[in-house]
C-alpha cells in the first residue's frame, strides 16, 4: 500500500505545464490562493471571480442543432458539477435552461404557491426567494457577482448542483446490499406490507448509513433567543439566522454539508431527507410540541412507507430499533411501547432524551426550501421526468408540493400536527444574512474568506470532492479521478511547515510575488495558507479512507482512517468520523470485538451516545 501511494503521490507531484515556475501539481493554485488571501486581508468585501460573457450566439445556434435546449442545459450542469474546466458551465446552463422554458406550455398561465406556505410566521413569509412573485418567476437565475445582494450559494446553479450529487449519492447507495441482521424484517414487510414498500424500506436504510458514515456528527448549537416583538404588534422582527446569530440545524444548506462532509444532528437530518427524496421515498422531521415554546422541537427523521413512518436518529447515527431489538420502530410501535426508547438509555444514568409522555405530542415537519416551492423548479421537475430526451439516470427530483405529503402524512393518525420545518428558511436567511455582513464587517469577509479557501477553485480538494460525491473514485480516460486528486493535497508536513518560515521555498511556489509588504500582514497571510493547506491535507487524507470503504477495500480504508487519520499530530478535525467508520470497517471483517473497542474509545464526540449503544450491541449480537 505504501509504494502504491508513493508512486502515485510522485507522478501526481509532476511539475504542472500552467506554472511558470516548474511548482509541483499539489502547489499549483498556491500564487492564485496567495492573492485572494491577500485581498481578504486588505479589503472590506468578499469578491466573487468574474462569471464572465455568456455564449455567443453562433455557438448557441450550433449547438442546438445537435439536442434539444433541455438535454443541453443538463449536460452543462454536469460539467459545472464536475468543476469542468471548459468555459462558462454555469452560463450556458442557465442560458439553455431559460431558452426550453420559454417555450414551455406549462410556463403560461396562472400558478399559485402552496397553500401550507401560508402557515408559516410572517417573520419567515419574508424569506429570500419565497415572495409570491419570486416563487412564480420561471426565469433561472445565476449569482452575479457585481450584485452585492446576491450571495453566491443561493442562485438556481447552486440548488441544481446540489441536487445531482444527491442523486448521485441516492442511485449509488440504493444498489448496496441490507445488512444481513434486516434480511427477515425485510422479508416480513414484503410479504406482509408489499414488495415496494421492503424496496423502499430497504433503500432508505442505506440512504441513513451512508449519511451517517458521511457527514461528520458536530456539536449541535444552542437555539438562540428570539428577537423582542415590535411595539406595535403589526410585524414580527427578523429571526435570530436572518440576524447572523447561529442556531441548531441552519448554519449550512445541504450543499455545503455535503462539500464539507459536517454538520449538526438537523443538518445530517436534512441530507438524508433530501437523499429520501431523490428516490421518490417520503421523509420528514418529526419534531416534539411543548407548552414552553411555539416552536416544536425537531426529533429525528422518519420516512413515510406504507402508511407508517419508521425512525431514524442522527443524532444516534442508528435507526430506532423495533419490537425484540430487530429492524428499525415505527413511531406508531415507540408510541404503544415506550419501553424501545427506554432501551436506548446507557448504563450509568444517561438517558435517551425521549420520554413517553414526548410521543403523544409529535408533530411532522417538512423539509421545504424557497427553490424547491418554485414554478421553475416544479416545471423542470416534471419535464425530467417527462421528455424523451433526458435520460433516466439525469432525472432529478426537485420539488416539492408540502400540502399533497401532509394530506399523507395526517393519514397515519400518529401525528399531533404537521408544519413546514422552520430550518430550510432559516439556513436560507442565515447565509443571506452572513454574506451581507462580510460586505460591511472585514473581520467577517476574512473569515468567510479563510472558510472558503480550503475549497478553493484554485485547488484540487473541490474537484475530488466534487468527484467523491459522484462516486467516480479512479482516473477515467486520463482525466483524474477523486483518489489521484486526494493525494495531490497530501504535500510532507516538511513543506506545509515550510510555506511560513523558508523564503526559498516561498518564491519556488510562487507565493513572494502575491504576498503584501507589510511583515504583520504577510505573515497572518502565510500562517493562514499554511493551516489552510493542511485542513485540506486531513480532509482528503478522511476522505480517501471513505472512498475505499464505499469500493468495499476495507483494510485499505482501516489504513487511511487508522495510522494516517487518527494516528497524525497535530490531532485531525476527522477524528470522530475516523473513529466510526474505523469500527464500521472492522464490522465488516467479521472482527467485532475490533470494531466494539474503537466505539468504546469515545468519550466526548457528538455521537458518543449512539457509538456506545452500536457497541453494546455489537456485543449483544445484535448488530
């Protein structure tokens, strides 16, 4: 495995034909990076990088002569998701997109928005992208950056990328076989409920196990204090997100859980509803009324099969067990037998924080964002789905009708209630809300701009992410897959090191000509590239062992995640995650005293409470 990787690390340490100074691949993009540092640093705004001119018209016309504007669209799409180098994927996106729509049948006439829309708080009525006339709009849109309203994870590019790589992910998880442990509770749904309710049972467990495998558990924040009511009483004031205060459950949107691979037990939850809903499963948040407080509080996820909802925590990382400790509980069952929560207690006096008097007052929340309650999204949905020209495997879902699910949802009988969830608003006002303040707050802009220099474009760790989240882990046709790209942010700690103290190494990359020539400036710049590049260094070193988890190559995994992850000074941010899909690979050798022993070790992640209970049963024999 070792001379593997170091052939591998040396071929993809070549000097890059694009940089003028002969610098390795793995620091090409280190002198573009150097200056938006730089610029973070000296300016009070956050740039975005030009979009630059849309396609000409006579490359329109060509290539319309060859498929349709719709087929056209997706294909650009995927080259934007693919971080494609080709000129201006997000352009011509858009640009195809509103060329079909145009001509769309379905585009004329009148539309309303959902009639649940009209039971949220009107604090929440004035979210970005949910105003009637926005919601009606048909027009696609792209972030400009010379709008300074506009923020860049928020535009139409950004919601139709993070849909395909849940699709991606959804189609590639549905294929894995169940655990054995669920075989005979698969097989008693399917004779007893149908065979595509077992699929779909069976689908959704893997959708939960690859989440919970891949979404790094984070502390989930305190819900911070609402705001005081206006004096009048004629409007309410702005909630906590849409005021930069951070929250549980809106601190990212999906996309950027999926790019970063963390987040909070909500943010998680909202992956694998999204990910439900790609393979046309319904989900929701269920959340528990109180009389403290209007607002419920969100539980866990459940998806809706049969006419029962079956639960699933994330914050446990497992599906509620069922009736005898097999499968996974539906909420009618918890409810008639709150003695299924009781045993997920842990020995010592902490107690699951469900009690039974909690289930007679749950309430069904649905995951519904402003793009997904749109007229354009609701129209290209159906023409997916529809046109013979997209292919089955391009088909997204990417709407939703709240009011149809809750007419479903109420059908259970087990529900006190059903709302639209508050967090897909909330994470809508929170990054809107944040990307206004870096205009006025410098502090806020070099943050953000640290935040975001990990992924830069600049940079190969976006494009193996990129390529991660599809599932294409090996080169393909000389283009790099995710791996080869991984190993590229894997420079020797020597030279990570070196970036802040070696002038010599400095100008060899590139770096002395972009870097300011104030000494205090200059070296916050250098100190903050170098931590910068080895964040990058453990997140694609975490990754690399999850890649070779999903191809099945547990021992190569238990190496990445192990000695590489786990065993590295300073101590890597993936050490929960490590840890859990270290015992998750163990699991799967059959070695489960291994396995029991790594989830044991923790005593402070998140997930602690969940990894303890898989532990115990795992000695149980029943996992």
């Amino acid at each position: 495995m070792r001379k593997r990787e170091t052939a591998k690390s040396v071929k993809a340490g070549r000097a890059c034909r694009r940089c003028p100074s002969g610098a390795t691949r793995r620091w090409c993009g280190a002198v573009a990076l150097g200056m938006a540092l730089a610029a973070a640093w000296s300016l009070s705004g956050c740039a975005e990088p030009s979009a630059g001119p849309e396609p000409t018209a006579t490359a329109q016309v060509l290539r319309r002569e060859d498929a349709g504007d719709l087929a056209l669209a997706l294909d650009a799409l995927r080259k934007l998701a693919e971080g494609d180098e080709d000129a201006q994927p997000a352009q011509r996106t858009i640009f195809y997109l509103n060329q079909w729509i145009s001509a769309e049948p379905g585009g004329r006439g009148p539309w309303e928005p959902d009639r649940m829309l009209q039971t949220l708080p009107r604090a929440l009525r004035t979210t970005p992208g949910l105003a009637p006339e926005a919601l009606r709009r048909t027009e696609f849109s792209v972030h400009r950056p010379d709008d300074p309203e506009a923020c860049p994870w928020l535009d139409d590019i950004a919601y139709l990328q993070q849909n395909l790589w849940l699709r991606d992910i959804a189609r590639r998880a549905r294929r894995e076989p169940s655990p054995p442990e669920l075989a005979a509770w698969l097989k008693t749904i399917e004779q007893t409920v149908g065979l595509p309710e077992a699929e779909q049972l069976a689908a959704a467990e893997r959708l939960f196990d690859w989440t919970v495998r891949n979404i790094q558990l984070e502390p989930l924040p305190p819900v911070p204090r609402d705001p005081e009511a206006t004096p009048s009483g004629t409007t309410d004031p702005l909630p906590p997100a849409a005021q930069g205060q951070v929250g549980p459950g809106y601190s990212q949107l999906p996309l950027q859980v999926l790019l970063y691979g963390r987040g909070d037990a909500h943010e998680r939850g909202r992956v694998f509803l999204l990910l439900c809903r790609q393979l046309g499963i319904d989900a929701v948040m269920l959340g528990i009324l109180e009389e403290s407080s209007p607002i419920p509080r969100p539980w866990l996820p459940a998806v809706l099969v049969g006419g029962r909802l079956y639960l699933f925590d994330a914050t446990l990382g497992l599906p509620i067990p069922g009736p005898e400790g097999h499968a996974v509980a539906t909420l009618e069952e918890v409810a008639a037998q709150p003695g299924l929560l009781r045993a997920l207690d842990l020995e010592g006096g902490e107690a699951y924080p469900v009690a039974a008097n909690d289930l007679q007052r749950v309430i069904a929340l649905i995951d519904a964002e402003p793009a997904a309650l749109s007229r354009r999204m609701q129209l290209l949905q159906t023409a997916m789905q529809t046109r013979k020209e997209v292919k089955e495997s391009s088909r997204l879902a990417l709407a939703i009708q709240p009011s149809e699910l809750a007419d479903r949802l109420r059908k259970t009988k087990v529900l006190a209630g059903v709302n639209l969830w508050r967090v897909p608003f909330e994470a809508i006002w929170y990054q809107h809300s944040r990307y206004q303040l870096a205009q006025r707050d410098p502090q806020v802009a070099r943050e953000m701009a640290v935040q975001d220099a990990v992924f830069s474009a600049a940079r190969p760790l976006r494009k193996a992410r990129n390529l991660h989240l599809q599932g294409r882990f090996e080169n393909e046709e000389r283009k790099p897959g995710a791996r080869a790209l991984y190993l590229q942010c894997r420079p020797p700690d020597r030279e990570i090191d070196a970036l802040r103290t070696n002038a010599f190494f400095q100008a060899a990359v590139g770096l002395d000509k972009t870097l300011p020539q104030d000494p205090q400036q200059r070296e916050a710049i250098l100190e903050h590239y170098a931590t910068i590049t080895r964040q990058g260094k453990f997140a694609a070193t975490y990754w690399l062992g999850l890649t070779y988890y999903e191809a099945g190559r547990y021992d190569v995994a238990i190496e990445w995640l192990g000695e590489r992850t786990l065993g590295v000074s300073p101590p890597s941010p993936w050490t929960s995650g490590a840890r859990y899909n270290l015992a998750r690979c163990y699991e799967q050798l059959g070695k489960y005293d291994l396995a029991r022993r790594w989830l044991q070790t923790d005593t402070d992640s998140p997930q602690r409470h969940g990894n303890l209970l898989r532990a115990r049963w795992l000695a149980q024999g029943t996992r």
